[in-house]
C-alpha cells in the first residue's frame, strides 16, 4: 500500500491550492480516503473524507471552501482547497481508511504536504 501526495505549497489568503494522494498496492475503489492536517503545536484534525461510494463529509472549518473528490480511474483523490486563510495553514496528510467508510480508522498514511497561507 501506497500514497503518496502531490501539491501544496505557498499561497495568499483568499488563493486556492490543490491536493492530490495517488494510490496504489490496494483494489482503491474498495477503501475511503481522507484528508487530514496538522498544524504547529496542535493535534491532527480530520479535514474532508470521500467513502467508496463517493459520498462525501467535510470539518466545519473547512465546509464550503474545500471539495474533495476522487477519481477512480487515476487512483487518485483530490482536495481542493479555495478561499484559502491563514488558519489553515498545517501539514496535510491523505489516509486510507480501513474499509469504505468514511467512519473507519485510518490505515495508511501519505508522507503529508506543507500548504502556507499568508496573510
């Protein structure tokens, strides 16, 4: 099993950034994936998760401004991030949960991806 992400990076309040965690070593269609962050001196907190089914849920911080999606052609799911703020500056990290559900825990992790925003 594998994931490993792609994106990030700096960005100004307001701008958008795209994420990507492409997976592989595993049937993906099978398994949820989320996103989660972690930023500077605080725990890691969950962000968006896509279930098998495509359903999808997102925290309150992040709701309306960021959309997750999957494709899974590509093996690949996606966090697009707009409006941007500088609280949501962390490190961000794909997971692959342990079944379809949204609801399970996490089993694998990406290598995670630094996302800055400046005010």
């Amino acid at each position: 099993v594998q994931l490993v992400q792609y994106g990030g990076g700096l960005v100004q309040a307001g701008g958008s950034l795209r994420l990507s965690c492409a997976a592989s070593g595993f049937t993906f269609d099978d398994y949820a994936i989320g996103w989660f962050r972690q930023a500077p001196g605080k725990e890691r907190e969950g962000v968006s998760c896509i279930s098998s089914d495509g359903s999808t849920y997102y925290a309150t911080s992040v709701k309306g401004r960021f959309t997750i999606s999957r494709s899974n052609a590509k093996n690949t799911v996606y966090l697009q991030m707009n409006s941007l703020k500088p609280k949501d500056t962390a490190v961000y990290y794909c997971a692959r949960k342990s079944g379809y559900g949204c609801l399970l825990s996490e089993d694998n992790w990406g290598q995670g991806t630094q996302v800055t925003v400046s005010s």
